[in-house]
C-alpha cells in the first residue's frame, strides 16, 4: 500500500483554484443553452447573515445544499446555486453604537469571513450571482417592490399599538417578541402607540393556507404555518361603548351564546385601552398592568389553569341582544393575536371567562343547555358542543338547537346591521417599520400641501445616508440627519421630509431568491422570462426557526408579485428541508455562555474542509440534532484517507497513460473480482436512492465507508488481485464520495481516470450486478466482528445460524462458553451472545 500521505492543505487549495479559475459552477440565463434540453435545479439555501465567522451550522447547512447540487449537476441538470448575505439588521448596528464603527465596515469584514470560509470549504456557488442586501444596488429594487405593495393598496400607515423594546429603541413584530422580552436583546418589552407602516399579508390568508397543499414541505412546517393563520369560522358581533360612541366588533365562533355575555374583556395591547382608561378611576392600574402583561408568553397568558387577573376599564358597553350594560376589563388572558384583541365573555360556557367571573364576582348565566333535559352545572363552565345542545334563557330563540339557534341569531344581527357571519384569523398585518439606522430606507416623503407621497422610481435607491451616532433615542437615527431628512417634494417641488423609519430586514430577505435569477441587471429587479426558467426554486433548505416567518412572507411577496404580473409562480419554494442542529460535545446547543462553540476554521486547518464537510452530514439523520465529537471526526478524516491512499496505490504512475476506462465496469468479472464488482454497484444503488430525495447523506456516507473497507479486504486477500476491478471500485467511491468531499473525490478520480470528476454523469448501478446469489455474511461474537464467510442469498435463518456457528473464527471466541442466543439479520450479519 502507498506510504505517501493524505494531505488536504495541498489537495483541497488545488481543487479550489482550478474550480475558482474556471468559473466552473456558474451557469447562464442564455435561453439557448436553457433550451438545450437540461432540466433546471434550483438548490438554494437560505442566505447567511454576516455577524463574526461563519459557525459549524454554517456548514452543515452549506454543505448539505453543495451535495444536492453536485448530485443534481451529475444526473444531468442545469444547476443554479448562487450565494448572498442578509446584511441588514440590529447585530451590526448594536456594534456601531458599542464601539462607533459604521455598521457597513463590521458587516463587509464578515461577508469577507464569510467568502473566505465558503471557499476554503470548496462550497459549490455561483459567484457571478453575488450579493448583499445593504449594497444600494440590491435595496433598490427592495424599495421598488415596496412601492408597487403602496401602489395596490398592500402597504399602508396607521397607528397602532406596539411592542417597543426600551434597549434596542425601536418596535418589535410580535414574533419577535418571546416571553415578553426583545427576542435580540432580551429586555421587557413595552406598549406604545405609534405611526407604524404595514404590509396587509392578512389579504393572503386564504391562499397561504390553501396552496400549502401544492408544495412539497415537512408536514411539521406546514402544520406552523396553518397554526399561524388560523382559520376560525363565527360571527363577527358590535358592542357599542354609549358614553364615548365607540363600536367594538368581537369575534365569536359561538354566537349561539350571545345571551349569556355578562361582561367584555379586552386585550393589554388593544389600542383603545389607555383611552377607555383616560379619567377614570383605573388609569394608573391600567398602565401598569399593560406593561406587566408583556413580561409573559401568549401561551402562558393563555394557560386555562393560570388564576385570571385583570383591571376594570370604569367603562360599559351594550350587549347587542339583551340591551344590557355590562362592564369592560382589560385581562392578559386575551390575546391580541385572537379576532380584534377583545372578547365578549360567556362566564357559563367558557372555563376561562369561567374563572375571571368567580375572581372578580361577575354574573354567570347559562344559555346552552344538554339536549336530555338536564341542568347545566352551577360549579364549572359547561363547554360541551355539539348538534344535539339547545338553547336556554336566550329570548325568541329559546329552544332551538345549537346549530340552527346560531344561524337564526346570526341573520337576526344581520338585519339590525349589528354583526354578520365572519371567518378569523389569528394571522395579523405585517409591521414593517423599525426606528433603526442599519436598514432599508422606506421610500415616501411628506408633504405640507400633497401629504405622502412615494419617490419616483427613477429616484431609486433612497440611499442610506451616513450618521455620526446610530443611538436610536426614541426616534430613528436618521431623524438626525437634517441634510438627508429635508428634502423637495416629487409632486409640488415644495419642501418635504423624508420618511425616517426603516424597513424590517425580513423585507430583504423576502425576495432575494428571485434577484439571484437575475442579478446583474441593473434595468429591472429581474427579466421576467429568466424567471420562468428558474422559479421556482426546486430545493430550499433552512432551519426550522424559519419556518412562520421568513417562509410566510416570501410566499406573501411571491403571491402579491404574480398578482401584478411580475412573475409566473405562485410559490417560491417548491421542496423544503429543514436540517437539524449540530449541538456541542456536551450535547447541549452551542453558545459561548456555555463554552460548547465548535468553529469550523480550526477544524478544516487540521483534518481538511472535505473532513468536516463529510464528518457535518455523517454524523446523524441530517434533518436531526447531533453532538459534535471531535473523535468521530478523525474516523471520518480516516476514511478520507484510506479513500486516498488506495487510489494513489491503484493510480497509473508517472510514465503511463491514464486508465481513461477505470470507471468503466469490467466485463466479465469472477470470484472475488465479481464479489467486489458487485459490492461497487450495492454502494451505486444505496447512494442513490439515499440522494434521491430521502437526503440519508449519514447512510450514502457509510455505504462509500464499506465500499472502500471492502476494497482493502480484497487487496489483503489477494494482493496481486485484478488492478482493473479494484480501479473500478475505487473510482466508483471516489465519484459517490464527491458530493460531500468534493475535493478528495476529485483528485482520486482524476489520479485513476485522468477526468474530471464533476464532468462525468452520475454512476448507474448495474440490475445484473445487484442480484447476488451469495453474499459475505458477517459473524460477530458479543457484538465484535469475528469471521466473515460466504453465505446464500436468501438463505434460511438456521443456515446462516449453522454457517456462522461452523466459521474459525467464531468458534475461537465460542469454545468453552455459555451461548445465551443467537441474532441473525438476514442477507447481513449473525450475532453469537455469550457469557
């Protein structure tokens, strides 16, 4: 065998500079060569955002999306795979306000960082397609697609009630809202009330929910998003406040129980608490009750068992169907998420308002009644629902049953124009507005005489002016900028200012997959022809954290822009894997609090980037959390080698030719040529079928590991053993194995064949050559492999049992013990157990 070493710092440079040289994984948008007769494969995985070095999840996540797309090039696609940074947000511009070093500065260092490990790890992108989004040239068209939202109606400004977050001086979405507390920084968060600037996602619901049937996503990620909208169907009721003229709508799914509405309950964050509060009795426990709400969870808010709190507002409104006054509270138990942040409460026929009603000494009265005759129970809400209930103590439509009695009340509010049918969402309208420095510049000016006016898109990009302090102070930072702030208004040409607020970064990251399609084209945010060559993207790969957020507003954005005309999809995303994390040695999630961070850079400086990468997906199921183990890493840098150092025994040398045919199957193998044959075409099938859609990148890996085991045992069998089979078994795993150690794969490849790897087409297994008529069967004594012998395909479970037992090996280890029980996993192995 070779005594020459495995080195990576010299194999994987030399693959990077030619791959780099020759621009070899861009692909154009010449329809010509779309036409060609090639099927498209978009790979994409979601972009990185550029704070420090990139991490081990980096490249996992990387490095899963490269095996795809070597897999998908091999088979005979047209593969795009291109590369960007989300380089907007709060990380970059907390660190400015540290230390007075422009966002722009720290966040291209990272993207820099970011390069350098991407190829340094030989990660297979398309560099031509490149971008970032604080680069004007990207936030350009992000300003354009925002005016367009304007232009249908879809973007608009209200005030409204917020989550302000005091650290950060700026408002928080409600999904960034965890625990009550700043989902960055960690701070309580706080109500205010403010202009705010709104993207009406809510106008999609229905077809966000709907077309989640047409996609190829984990059952688990669409059940989140279902859960997010949440689709009820009821009425939608008026509560009328006398003494101010205010009608308050709720949602009810129940209006069969309208009757027994004994009091009105509205959520801390309803814009109209403080109002109703103003001048009463309650203003200051009001106030403070709202900010402490904050500190807890809606799922804790929520909780059935948690003992209901709440202050009165001093305030009444009429029930609709009985006329009567009954008071409204303000209570953490609802949620603003739910209908329109305030519930009509059936003390009778709901446990929680159950509970606030015993703790506050509030009438209860039933109005839904079994359907035997009995009472409803006095000591417990009675929430049973079903066809069979009537009503009771409910006026003319006492008696009917529950299905039919909510139907007659329904169409009684609707003509006395006091409610109608409805159907709910839990799914609110998308706030966009930060008061933050390092963002997109939201492109509106007002105007004294013409109010709000957008800036013309030949205007475009409203660029990000530079600032001396980037502390937001209760307003955004560019309020500061007086030369940028004050400007002419587009109508008039009289004096305006300049909107002052920045869009949430998650507007960025909504589009960029449809940018990447087109990137270099500087008259339009994309052709709409190079679209409907791409899109939709035919693999995204993401962690699960993304799952409501992210992916609902791309298929918001995608949704609206077809709507317009744009583009031809409906959805941007046609599959979705979402891959697990990669935990720290203790098994524990890494962070540096707890001293766990594994980075990536010093494990590619000593074992290789195709080590890690390889070591990333062998490590377990790869849409599951694993630990690192840096001792599991070196047995995969051990494979790596033993690939290596075979190829380099079995290479031609330097005075022959190259064996052009090595990956070419011999013809007519036999014996033990024909068993390792066979072995290469078993390790074909496997990695395929796990490539194919399954993504067992941790089972294709471990078969290529058996494959090259194989090989070595031939060699140790017959040393002077047919050179042409064993050239064909190890170019067979060396172009299986390029997918997840590109660089290895590639020179073991070109050493035997004298080709490129990548050039070549995806091996096929051979039918005839899967079908063994015997097979090695492995023999193990407590687990340990002892023997191997050759066994009949097929063969009964006492035969291999008889076959195992007779095996020199196994009755070395045997002899003069107590035999507990034998395991036989057919056409595989027998375990003997004794003691």
């Amino acid at each position: 065998m070779s005594e020459r070493r495995y080195d990576p710092k010299t194999i994987e440079p030399k693959w990077q500079q030619v791959w780099a040289d020759e621009h070899t994984w861009e692909v154009s948008n010449d329809p010509a060569a779309a036409a060609a007769g090639h099927p498209k494969s978009y790979v994409l995985e979601m972009l990185p955002y550029p704070s420090g070095e990139p991490h081990i999840g980096h490249l996992k996540n990387y490095s899963l999306g490269d095996a795809i797309a070597h897999f998908h090039r091999r088979t005979g696609h047209r593969v795009l795979h291109p590369m960007g940074y989300d380089a907007f947000g709060l990380p970059a511009e907390n660190h400015a306000i540290r230390t007075g070093v422009h966002p722009r500065k720290s966040t291209d260092e990272s993207i820099a960082a970011f390069q350098r490990a991407f190829r340094s790890w030989g990660i297979s992108i398309d560099w031509s397609r490149e971008f970032a989004t604080h680069e004007p040239t990207y936030y350009r068209w992000t300003q354009w697609i925002f005016l367009k939202l304007l232009e249908r109606g879809l973007a608009y400004r209200k005030e409204a009630a917020v989550n302000w977050c005091p650290n950060d001086q700026t408002v928080l979405a409600n999904e960034q809202v965890i625990d009550g507390r700043c989902e960055r920084c960690g701070h309580e968060v706080e109500v205010r009330q403010l202009e705010q600037w709104f993207l009406r996602i809510t106008d999609y619901a229905d077809r966000l929910l709907d077309d989640l049937d047409t996609i190829d996503w984990p059952e688990h990620v669409k059940a989140m998003q279902r859960n997010w909208i949440g689709r009820s169907i009821g009425a939608e009721v008026t509560f009328r406040n006398e003494e101010l003229g205010i009608d308050y709508p709720v949602f009810t799914t129940r209006p069969d129980t309208l009757f027994g509405a004994t009091f009105f309950v509205m959520a801390p964050e309803h814009p109209d608490v403080f109002r109703l509060a103003a001048g009463t009795d309650y203003e200051q426990q009001v106030h403070e009750y709202v900010n402490r709400s904050l500190s807890e969870s809606a799922e804790e808010r929520g909780a059935t068992e948690k003992p209901k709190t709440g202050v009165p507002l001093g305030r009444t409104v009429t029930n609709p169907v009985t006329g009567e006054q009954i008071p409204m509270f303000v209570a953490d138990y609802v949620l603003m998420e739910y209908g329109t942040g305030a519930i009509m409460a059936v003390p009778a026929h709901d446990e929680r308002d159950f509970a606030f009603a015993q703790a506050f000494g509030l009438p209860i009265r039933h109005v839904i009644a079994p359907a035997d005759g009995q009472e409803p129970p006095d000591d417990r809400a009675f929430v049973a629902h079903g066809e069979t209930e009537r009503l009771i103590n409910s006026g003319e439509f006492t008696g009917l049953g529950a299905v039919e009695g909510k139907e007659a009340i329904i169409a009684w509010l609707e003509r006395r124009g006091i409610g109608h049918a409805s159907v709910n969402y839990r799914l609110r309208d998308w706030l966009v507005s930060r008061q933050r420095y390092w963002g997109c510049p939201i492109p509106v000016v007002y105007c004294e005489r013409d109010g709000m006016v957008p800036v013309p898109e030949s205007e475009l990009p409203v660029e990000l002016p530079d600032v001396e302090d980037y502390q937001p102070r209760g307003r955004s930072p560019l309020a500061a900028a007086e030369d940028w702030v004050n400007t002419t208004c587009p109508i008039c040409g009289g004096p305006a200012l300049r909107e002052t607020d920045t869009m949430d970064t998650f507007v960025d990251s909504s589009w960029y997959f449809l940018r990447y399609c087109d990137a270099r084209n500087d008259e339009a945010a994309w052709d709409r022809e190079v679209l409907r060559a791409w899109m939709p993207a035919d693999q995204y790969i993401g962690g699960i954290e993304h799952a409501i957020l992210h992916l609902m507003y791309a298929r918001f954005f995608v949704k609206a822009l077809a709507d317009m005309e744009l583009l031809d999809v409906q959805e941007p995303f046609a599959a979705l894997f979402t891959q697990g994390m990669i935990l720290g040695p203790d098994g524990g999630k890494m962070s540096k609090s707890a001293g766990n961070v594994v980075s990536p850079a010093p494990i590619v400086e000593r074992y290789g980037a195709d080590a890690a990468r390889c070591y990333a997906l062998f490590i377990g199921p790869p849409d599951q959390d694993a630990a690192w183990s840096e001792k599991s890493l070196e047995g995969v840098h051990r494979f790596l080698a033993r690939l290596w150092r075979v190829g380099d025994e079995l290479a031609p040398g330097p005075d022959e030719a190259p064996a052009t045919n090595a990956a070419r199957q011999p013809p007519s193998p036999e014996g033990d040529a024909l068993a390792l044959v066979r072995k290469a075409n078993w390790a074909i099938d496997k990695v395929t079928g796990d490539m194919s859609g399954r993504f067992a990148f941790n089972t294709a890996i471990a078969a290529i590991m058996e494959l090259v085991n194989e090989i070595y045992r031939d060699i140790d069998r017959n040393p002077d053993g047919d050179t042409a089979t064993r050239r064909f078994a190890i170019a067979t795993a060396a172009s299986l194995v390029f997918p997840f150690a590109p660089h290895v794969g590639a020179e073991v490849y070109e050493r035997l064949t004298g080709r490129r790897v990548w050039e070549q087409p995806w091996p096929d297994a051979d039918p005839d050559m899967l079908q063994a008529d015997t097979f090695e069967l492995v023999c193990q004594v407590n687990g340990k492999v002892r023997d191997r012998v050759t066994a009949p395909s097929g063969g009964a479970r006492e035969e291999l049992e008889r076959l195992c037992l007779d095996a020199r090996g196994v009755q070395a280890h045997v002899d003069g013990h107590q035999l507990v029980k034998v395991i036989v996993v057919p056409d595989k192995l027998v375990n003997v157990v004794v003691r």
